[in-house]
C-alpha cells in the first residue's frame, strides 16, 4: 500500500471518530437535558412532544410496591347462611306462613242485594237503593277509634291474581285492612264474597293506560287513550259488573293526559251517580284538578307499589305514622308482595291496644306507646 493511501485512510478513520463523538456527546446531553419523570405517561407525553398518544399500555414499574394485604372482614353472625332448600324457604316471607289473624269478624253484606243493583243493557251495575242508601256505605264497616288514636288505613290494590297468595292474605291480615281486586281475576266473585265473610272491604282496581303505551299494555279492560268514550265506559261497566258488593274503585297509576283527564271525567261522573267511592292511588296531583261534586273521593298518602326491599318499606310506614300524627289518619295503598304483606301485618301488630280509661286505669297505663287504629277505607271518607 502506498504512502498515499494510508494517509487518505487515517483521514476516513479520522472523520468517522469525530463524528461518533459528536452524536454521543449530543445523546448524553440531551439525557442530562431531559427532566425527571414521575412515571411512565409522562416519559410518554414528554417523547411526544405533549401530543396525546393514541394508545398506552402501562406496566408497573421494577420498584413499585406491592399492595398491603386487604384486612380480613370479619363473617356476620346475624343471619343465618342459606345452605339448604328448607333454610331459604325458612328465611323467605311467604304468606302461607303467616298465621291467622285473630280479630276476624263478617261483614254485614256479603251477597250483593238486589236493591243496589241496575240492568243496564248486558250488565248489572251498582246503583243507589231506592231509599237513597249508596253502596260506598252500605257495604263498608264503621269501627269505633278511641280518643288520641290515629287513624290508619291499608288497602291492597291488584288483589287476587295469585289465588294462594289471595287465600294466605285474607286469612292472615286483620279485617279492617281492605282489598281492591283486578279486573283480570279469574275467581272474582268467589274471592270477594271470602273476603267479606273475613270482614276486609272490597272494591276494584280502575286501570288507566300504560304510561309507556308504545311498550306496555294494561290489557282490554284499562282505560284506552285512543277508543271513543263509549267503548270506554264499556270498559269501565265491564269491572263493574260483578255479582258482589263493591264500594268503588282504586284508580291505579298510569297515563294522565288531557284525553285521560276528561275520559276520568266521565267516570267520576259515573263514580257519583251510582254512589260509589273513588280513591286516588295515582303519584302526583293530576287527578285533584278533576271537579266532581258531591263525589265521595280519597287521595292516598303513601304508596307501597316499587321498591320492595325491607329498608324501603320500614321507611314507608314510618312515613305513614308521621303523617297519621300530623293529620289524624293516613291512607297506604300497597301491592300484595309477600314481603309487603309480611311487613303490614308485623307493623299493625305493633299498635298499641285501645283502652278506655277505666282499663288503662285498672291496669296502671300512663300513657300510649303506639297510639295508632287500624281502620277500613271507608272510614276516612266524609262526603
């Protein structure tokens, strides 16, 4: 090799050492250069110039630490674990356990008499007797409430779809509890006339549309938004025309527009002439703006219809004291749930016993723990 040539050769090694110093030092500055990161998305966001990056996948780091032990719970002891068929079926609230109750008594009627019933067309209907007696009163039952005792009533709406669940309630609860029964039931005189020899008061469920009537329907006997008047007040005769007492009807939840509004109209009209009582168990006051003279009418208080948790329902009756302590009575409109019913009868158990002062005084009682009546329907009701 020439002389010439190991020179150009040392130049080339030369220049390349020269340049791979130049990009190290300019690498080891930028590195000392860099700030210090807290984590990894901040290394990320700093590599990208802050532009947010479409994915990251974060590891843990060599060094983190590991999670502290969760401190062991200790077991609850207060309810007994459901290890068996027969432990669940011990724990639940079925109504075919509850026992009879103890204060039943017959009603006065309970074979609809023919003197408050009308022939209209295919259907006989409740009318007001020939000497001006309404079926609203005559088939109810007035109890006796001692003074500084608040009054209390409970109705069970959608009643007697479930033929055992019927059969349990209307042995287990007392009598002055009342039953409102859906249209749809398919023993309707035979439960109503049970019920009345059991002492509850009897009356029907008036059903207005679903208020979601694109998804749900309440069936052929509720009241339709989109039929005439006519077929309406078909509809309405039709859960009339039962051949046993009812005092009136239980007007559930559902649809109230302005149609809905002025077909109510039309039935309370009918409510009024055929001296029946109507109770409002709709949420809101929609149905309060409807005028009607003369008609005897009751808006419910507390409405156990949603919610069926023993939490929920122990705050619902509690309610229901508050407000009987305030007004004098209350009104609870509820669905005959195996817990709600479990839960209305051990609450009703709980009232204190009416007294006169003469007992109270014989058996040394200063005062009255519970002071709540238990009453039917049809005695919160003044036309």
């Amino acid at each position: 090799m020439s002389g010439q040539q190991k020179k150009f050769n040392f130049i080339i090694v030369l220049l390349f050492a020269m340049i791979v110093i130049t990009l190290a030092g300019y690498f080891f500055a930028q590195k000392r250069s860099e700030p210090e990161f807290r984590n990894k998305i901040e290394r990320i966001m700093f590599e990208k110039k802050n532009k947010a990056p479409k994915y990251i996948l974060i590891l843990p780091e060599k060094n983190a630490l590991k999670p502290e032990p969760k401190e062991e719970l200790p077991e609850l002891t207060e309810h007994k674990k459901l290890e068996t068929l027969e432990d669940f079926v011990k724990a639940a609230p079925l109504v075919a356990k509850l026992k009879e109750s103890k204060n039943h008594y017959s009603l006065a009627i309970i074979d609809r008499p023919s003197d408050f019933v009308e022939k209209k067309g295919d259907f006989y209907l409740p009318k007001i007797s020939p000497q001006g007696r309404k079926p609203w009163m005559e088939y109810g039952h007035q109890v006796n409430v001692a003074p500084n005792f608040y009054k209390v009533a409970v109705i069970f709406k959608n009643t007697g779809i479930d033929q055992s669940t019927f059969e349990s309630m209307n042995m287990a609860l007392p009598s002055e509890i009342s039953f409102s029964f859906s249209p749809y039931t398919l023993k309707l005189k035979e439960f109503i006339s049970k019920a009345r020899k059991s002492g509850h008061e009897t009356y029907m469920d008036l059903l207005l549309a679903s208020k979601n009537v694109l998804k749900s329907d309440n069936g052929p006997l509720s009241m339709g938004v989109t039929v005439s008047a006519e077929e309406n007040l078909r509809r309405l005769h039709t859960a009339l025309a039962v051949d046993a007492p009812v005092g009136g009807m239980v007007v559930a939840d559902g649809l109230i527009d302005e149609t809905a509004k002025s077909q109510l109209s039309n039935y309370m009209a009918e409510f009024k002439q055929r001296g029946l009582l109507m109770i409002d168990a709709t949420e809101g006051t929609d149905i309060d703006h409807i005028k009607q003279e003369n008609l005897p009418r009751k808006k419910t208080d507390i409405i156990i219809s949603s919610l069926y948790t023993p939490e929920y329902i122990q705050e619902m009756l509690s309610s229901a004291e508050e407000i009987a302590q305030n007004k004098g009575q209350v009104l609870i409109v509820a669905i005959p749930k195996p817990i709600v019913i479990t839960a209305i009868k051990n609450w009703v158990e709980t009232f204190s016993p009416q007294l006169s002062y003469e007992q109270m005084k014989e058996q040394n009682i200063t005062s009255i723990e519970r002071p709540f009546a238990l009453v039917p329907v049809s005695n919160l009701v003044v036309e």
